[in-house]
C-alpha cells in the first residue's frame, strides 16, 4: 500500500484567481502571489503584521465579519473576495474617518497637505483612489502639535494615524526601543523616551521610523536643497561609502544642480533596506561651504610647511589644474625612486575604496613603482582573525552575510564596538538577542550591544531561579446573581413598549402593556350573560322548577368564573418590573400591534446591584483552577483597576469552542464598580499560586510536547 503524502502547497480563489501557496502563508501574500494589490496603512513586508489599520479587510466565503489578509492565513480552499461591496464600504469609511483628522491646507492636493517628501503617502493615495476630497466628519478639536527637534527628521503629530509602524521598526528591525505611545483615546500620540522631544531623547537618527511611516508623520528635514517631486530628479543605486557592511543605497539626485537630495536604503541581502544615521543623512558634506572644489598647491616660499604664521593657512596655497598638481605628484614620486631606489616608497590602500580601486592601486605600486612594499589598513585590524579563521574554518574571508545571525545558536563578538562602528550589521545581532540567540562580548570596554548580552544572561537566570504568581487567564463576562424573565400572560398584541434591552428600570415602572380592547369587550359580553342567566335563575326558583334551578346555578357559576378571568387578564395586561433592574433582552418597540403567543418571554431583567462572573476556563487550565481561589477581572467597558472576586464552583460539564473545550467557572465579585452591568466582557485572572517562571512561560509547550511524545510512543 503506497504511503500517505501531503501537499506541500494549498489552493486559494482570490477574486477568481486560484494560486497555490505554502501552508501559513497570509491571505496578504497569497493575493500578492497572483497579482493582486491589497492596500495596507499598519502592514509592511519588513515588520510583523499586527492588523491594527484594518485597511486589508476581505471577504472570505463562510467567515462572519471581514478578515484582515495581513494576519489571517489561508487555508485550502479558501474562497475570497477583495472587491467586494462590502469590502469597498469599509474601506472608504475607514479612509475618510482617517482623512478628516488628517491636516488639511487649502493649496494642498485633495484639499490635504502634499508637500513632497520623498516618498509615498499611502493614506493620500488611498483617498485619490477612492475619490475623498471633504470627509463628512469633523477633524479632531485640538492640535498634537509638530516636533523639530530632531537635526534630520521632522515629527507632525496631527499626520499620525497610529499604525504602530515606527514604533514597530524602532523595536523589532533596529533594536533602539525609542519610540512607544503615549496618551488614550484621542490623545493617544507616538512619544520618543518618557514622552521626550525626538531631539532630546536617545534617537540616534537612523531614520528606519521615518522610512516606515506610511502618511507624513515623519518625514526627511531636507538636508542639502528642498525635495523635488520623481519628475525632476534621477535615482541612481550606489553603495554606503562609510562602514565596510556595505549597505546598498539609493540616492535621489538634482541632476541640475548636481546635488544629492535624500538617500534610502535598498533592498539587498546586505543590509535589508536598513541605513544607520551616517549612511542615511551623512552625504551633506559633499556641499559643505569649506570643502575643496579645485586642487591646491603650496606655494614655494612656505616650504617645508610652516604656515603657522599665517592667520589663514590657505595663503600658504595657490589653485591649480588636476594635469600640473598630477605631473607634480608624479616628478617627485619618480625623484624619490631614481634618487634612493624603489624599496624607498610604499603605498597603503583603504578601505572606503572599492575592491577595483585597491587593485588599480596594488599594481600602480608594484608595476610603476617596482615595489612590493603595498599593506592595507585591513590587514591592521583583521590579521588575527583572519588566523584564526583559516585555522578553524580553512578560509579568512567573510563567509556569510550579518543577517545570518538571525540564524545561528550563538554570536561571539571580539573586540568590536559594533553599535558604533557598523550599526547597520549590530541591527541582525541584537535581533538574534532579542530572540534568545546567545550572545557572547569579549571586550575590555563595555560597547552599547554588551547591554543585549547581559540581558540574555538576566532572563536566562530570571527564568531559572526566579518565581512568579500563575494565573490562569480566560473570557469573562458579567451576569446578573439571578435573572426574572418577562413572559407573556395570555395571547394577545402588544400596545406599548418603552422599554428595550440595555434601559434602567425602577420597581414598578412599565415595561410593556398588551391591547386590552378584546378583553374589555369580552368583560362586557360576560357581565351581560350574568345578568341573564341570573334573571332566568330567579324565574325558575319562583316557579319552584328545581331541575332547571340547577342548571342555571351552574351556568351562572360560569359566567362568574368568566367574567373573574377576563378582569384578572385585564389586570395583567400592564407588564411591570418587580424590582430596580436592568433589561438584559428584549425590544418590542419595533413589534407594536404584532401578535404575541402566551408564555413568549418578552424580557429578561436582571438586578442592579447583584452580580456575578462567568469565566470561560481552557480545560488545559481548569485542573489548577478550584473554588475560594482569588482573582481580577478586567472588563473592555471600564476604564480602571481591576475589580476582585473569588471563585464560587466549577460546571463538570465542558462547552466545545473555536476547536477547544472550556469550563464554565462561577465567581462572585467582591464590589460591583459604578457603571457596571450585566452583559460586560472583559478578561479574568485567577491566581494559581507560585511557580517557577520558567514553567510559567513554557507550560503550554511543554504540555503539547508532552501528550505529542505519548501518542507517537507505542
């Protein structure tokens, strides 16, 4: 019998698109995969998806609200939608909610601010293409103001949409852990340091928060000449002149003016897009005021130099054309070699040269100088390592690209400040710290990346020794101690109801009446027909008829008995509550003169001032769980500490749930807050004692690796 196989892709219909992908990728990349343009404001390849724009929504056949494409992963055939009508509607309202606190200029394109900066504004461009140019809803009432600060970039805090992406490129691709937020509601803003100016805080300007920004939050200061729009200037692709990572960039050039506007960092396998602050913003000095444009020569009278004289050292010199200062350099290059032979020179390459370079100058060396007398500065810093490595590993060159940190056990670093010295390379090792890669620093001074390693060897010791409080978290939700339901009493029709689900009642006041018409004329009919049979009772008791005396008694007793209902009905035709509650279910005020069936629960009221907590606890957790046990309960609706209860009881009966089971856990609270009601969703936490944090945070593994290890075992 041939043995099972399992496909190494799955299919995905997107907008009638069938494309195979492997398993886990997102509904994002999937649509990418066939072609297909998702906008996105929160999401960029480089950093985690954390769907908190919502601007990726799509339809997914079966789902019951629309799935953000950046987080939610396909599955085998999967049917989606990402022009639905739906899909669109949401889109726009998303976008012109976000338009109308975006600034606005009368000049600016859109009736928007659109100064050109450099790169694109997503959220600009997602309004043109929607065809929002006045957004319904008023603009926020105050200003978050701009920041300045900063000698490269330029905060607008009123641009902010609060995708969360500077903060996640700050933290997740750099490692700098600068910028967080500050503020809620709507004063919730990005804040450098303890809500610091950007200037004054520990930003080093690598500018990865201001590539990753998609609106005009954060923007380039321009450093040179104001940017110009892609018309009018020529990108060109070049490599960072600094640092010997050699990072591939892209400058932005006037090629009118021969200036360099703006430099960004491309993609390569290098460096990843990333720039440090030099390689970003240190091209300036190109155009600095003193730099020489024209060689110089000393004149003859201030040899040898000795300018000290001289309150401006450059009338030591005179300008001269690159063809006599070259001669020049020539002549006295040959002078030397004639006069004291070729083992009298020596050459010295450099680094900040490329490898072409170095090889032109190698042979002018030994070719025209007749000398092998040629180092590089290289060799000064690396011939110990390059021992070592064509020790142990055969060869001194370079084998990987940093990058590969992300993929190693353990990184060791000797006698290098990377932080400093190559930034760009420091981003890959403290990514791999951050994700539990050891780290390991022998340097007799103590660089800025030992802090990663020391903080490894802390939570590595934290995690061993240490204990923590374990506690058990689930869903919660707020229920009343008990609930009286509102039935119907009798069929009839409902006449008013001014009352619906979520209203306060008091004892007594109205909750709905039913049409009392019916009854009052079958109370007429009733009262007619005892007036009858009483007359006809007493006619048969004058002529002492004694058989037809019974009958009638009887039948008067009916219609006594009729008539007694009927006025009862009419008396319970006014539902009220029977205690100061809230109307957890029910809303009749769209049922007015609509028929109701006797026994129909038309309310369900629950006590304003009793309470109790319905936790929803993962059978993988229930068995730490028991009754007297203490927690907290934090609920969505409020805003504050949180409230306290205990444990009650436990149901022995689990409730199946998005591929799991849960146990109902019953808890009273300690105080019922101001504002609480029935219904509130929040999440609890309940107190499971003392436990090593290691168990704590690696419980939930080491259970699946445990019950995975006894289902393969025979």
């Amino acid at each position: 019998m041939p043995e099972a196989t399992t496909s190494a892709t799955i299919a995905v219909t997107i907008d009638g698109i069938q494309v195979a992908v492997p398993p886990g990728t997102t509904l994002y990349d999937a649509a990418r995969c066939a072609g297909i343009d998702i906008p996105v404001l929160c999401h960029s390849p480089q950093l985690q998806p954390v769907a908190v724009c919502r601007m990726c929504v799509v339809e997914v056949q079966g789902a019951r609200v629309l799935q953000a494409a950046c987080i939610r992963q396909a599955e085998d055939g999967m049917m989606v939608q990402t022009q639905s009508d739906k899909v669109k509607q949401s889109r726009a309202m998303l976008t012109e909610l976000l338009m109308s606190d975006y600034p606005q200029s009368d000049q600016a394109h859109n009736g928007h601010t659109q100064r050109y900066t450099g790169k694109r504004n997503l959220l600009l461009d997602l309004a043109e293409q929607q065809g929002i140019t006045a957004p319904r809803f008023p603009a926020r009432p105050f200003d978050h103001g701009h920041d300045v600060s900063s000698a490269v970039i330029q905060v607008n805090h009123n641009a902010c949409i609060m995708c969360d992406r500077c903060i996640r490129a700050c933290d997740d691709v750099q490692c700098n852990e600068v910028i967080g937020r500050a503020g809620k509601g709507y004063l919730a803003r990005i804040a450098f340091d303890h809500d610091l100016p950007m200037g004054q805080s520990s930003c080093v300007s690598c500018g990865e928060c201001m590539a990753a920004c998609p609106t005009g939050a954060l923007i380039d200061k321009p450093l040179t000449l104001p940017l110009l729009s892609d018309d009018s200037v020529q990108h060109v692709d070049s490599l960072c002149p600094y640092c010997g990572v050699g990072c591939s960039i892209t400058y932005t050039v006037d090629t009118q003016r021969h200036t360099i506007l703006q430099v960004a960092g491309r993609e390569s396998p290098v460096n990843h897009g990333r720039l440090c602050v030099k390689g970003r913003y240190g091209f300036d000095y190109t155009h600095h005021q003193e730099r020489l444009l024209v060689p110089l020569l000393r004149r003859p009278e201030y040899y040898p130099k000795a300018v000290d004289s001289l309150a401006n050292p450059r009338q030591a010199f005179r300008e001269a054309t690159w063809d006599e200062v070259l001669d020049l350099a020539a002549q006295r290059f040959m002078a030397i070699k004639q006069q004291f032979g070729s083992q009298a020179l020596a050459g010295f390459g450099s680094a900040k040269c490329s490898n072409e370079d170095n090889y032109l100058f190698q042979k002018l060396i030994r070719a025209v100088f007749g000398t092998n007398n040629v180092d590089h500065c290289t060799r000064l810093c690396h011939a110990s390592s390059v021992a070592a490595l064509m020790e142990q590993v055969g060869s001194g060159s370079v084998s990987n690209p940093f990058a590969d940190c992300l993929e190693t056990d353990a990184i060791f670093i000797i006698g290098s400040n990377t932080t400093h010295n190559h930034p760009v390379a420091a981003t890959f090792m403290k990514q791999a710290a951050k994700a539990g890669t050891t780290l390991i620093i022998a340097d007799p001074r103590r660089p800025a990346i030992k802090v990663f390693a020391v903080l490894a060897v802390v939570l590595t010791g934290l995690l061993a020794t240490a204990n923590g409080t374990f506690r058990v978290t689930a869903k919660t939700v707020v229920e009343g101690a008990m609930q009286r339901a509102a039935a119907a009493p009798f069929q009839g029709y409902v006449a008013e109801a001014p009352v619906r689900a979520g209203d306060t009642v008091r004892k007594g006041q109205l909750l709905a009446a039913l049409d009392d018409r019916d009854l009052k004329l079958e109370r007429v009919r009733w009262d007619s027909e005892k007036e009858q049979v009483e007359r006809k009772y007493r006619e048969a008791l004058a002529k002492h008829d004694r058989s037809a005396s019974r009958v009638l008694a009887a039948q008067l007793a009916q219609a006594e008995a009729q008539l007694a209902l009927t006025e009862e009905k009419l008396g319970r035709t006014r539902l009220t509550a029977p205690f100061d509650a809230v109307v957890v279910s029910g809303d009749l005020s769209q049922l007015l003169g609509a028929p109701v069936e006797q026994g129909k629960v038309l309310f369900e009221l629950a006590p304003l001032d009793s309470y109790r907590v319905i936790l929803q606890v993962d059978e993988r957790d229930i068995g730490y769980v028991g009754p007297g046990q203490r927690g907290e309960l934090a609920l969505t609706g409020l805003v504050g500490a949180p409230v306290g209860f205990t444990v009650k009881s436990i149901t022995s009966v689990s409730t199946p749930q998005e591929g799991r089971n849960f146990f109902r856990v019953e808890a009273e609270l300690d105080e019922a807050p101001a504002g609480l009601r029935p219904g509130m969703e929040g999440v609890g936490k309940i107190a499971a004692g003392e436990r090593r944090l290691a168990w704590i945070w690696t419980r939930t593994f080491a259970n699946w690796l445990r019950l995975s290890l006894w289902a393969w075992l025979p």
